[in-house]
C-alpha cells in the first residue's frame, strides 16, 4: 500500500490526501510532527533527505515528493490533468503560480498564526505579506468570475493545488468574503463527491 509521511495541518499534505480520496486511493498515512523534529530524524531523512513533507513511498518502494509533482502522479490518465497539450500547459501555470505567488504568502502567513501561535517577532513578517496574499487571491477571483474553475468547465490538480491554502486562507489573516467567486468555488470543491477536509 502507499504510504504517506504527512502533517494534516499542511496545505501541501492535504493536497495528496484529498487527491486520493477522490480518486479511491487507499493509504497508510504517518502523522508527522514538523516541530518535534520528526522530519529531521536520521529514518526519514533515509526515505527524504530534503526532510520535507508530503513524502509519498509508492507500492514499489520509490519515492515522491513535492506536492504538485505528487498531485501529477495521481492525476495522470485521468481528467485531473487535461491531455490536450494547451490545457495541460494551463495547468501546469496555475501549478507554478501556486509555488511562488500563492503559498509564499498565504501559507506563510497561516503558519505564523497557527502554528507559531503569532509570536510578536513575526508580527511585522505576517503583516507584509498580506498584500501579496490578497494580490494572488484577486488574480484567483478573476478567473473564477468568467470559469467554474481555474482551467474552464473542468476540475484539474489547478483547483486541487490552490484549494489547500485558498480555503483556510482566513487562518493567515486573510477576508475571503472579499472574494465570492472563490468561495463560491470553495463550495463546489466541498461538494465533490469523496471530498475529505483538512485534518
């Protein structure tokens, strides 16, 4: 069975297990604790010597990691990723768009407020990136005023990738009532059929 090495309180961990829940995928999930160390143990850094989560092992033993690469994994041969060349390109953009204009800021900003608990060091850090956070959310609610989701008509590991921090992005400060397409399209993901919540 695959295994999975992940923190449920991560947005890049919900990612695979909500693609997996989807897709019926059945896995052995290993709650990790990133401020205990967990991920810095000599054991895992044998499975990952980057010491980051999501790590996938596969059932034959290899293994994957980085969340949008393991979201392509599970999505191949199925509508999760379009085969026409152009959609798929499309994907791939919203994909990278997540990485660096997306998740630098409003997870990072979730981070400090849930799992540092805001400490006064932070605050000034937390505070700046709130502009680039609610930059990436307008460019969000921009395209989910004119698609259901972010690739057209179709769910896509897109939506999937920009769910995970999108719909907790509250927790990092940020007023997603500004935004109803994206909540209107929160609640189109959380009616999927097998859709999972974080945690």
């Amino acid at each position: 069975m695959i295994k999975i090495y992940g923190d449920s309180r991560s947005g890049n961990c919900y990612k695979i297990k909500l693609i997996l829940s989807l897709r019926g995928i059945d896995c052995d999930w290993h709650e990790m604790n990133i401020q205990a160390g967990d991920t810095r143990t000599d054991s895992f850094l044998s499975l990952n010597p980057k010491g980051k989560v999501p790590t996938v092992i596969l059932d034959d033993g290899r293994e994957l990691d980085e969340s949008n690469a393991i979201l392509g994994y599970f999505a191949e041969g199925t509508s999760l990723l379009p085969h026409d060349p152009y959609l798929k390109a499309k994907v791939y953009q919203w994909l990278f768009f997540e990485q660096y204009s997306h998740e630098p800021y409003i997870a990072v900003a979730r981070f400090i407020q849930v799992y540092l608990d805001m400490p006064e060091s932070r605050r000034d850090e937390y505070l700046s990136l709130q502009k680039g956070g609610n930059e990436a959310l307008q460019i969000m609610e921009q395209q989910l005023s004119k698609t259901p989701y972010l690739v057209g008509d179709m769910l896509t590991i897109a939506d999937l990738s920009l769910y995970a921090y999108t719909h907790v992005a509250d927790q990092g400060g940020f007023d997603l009532g500004l935004y109803p397409h994206i909540c209107r399209w929160c609640e189109r993901v959380k009616t999927l059929p097998c859709y999972v919540p974080m945690g």
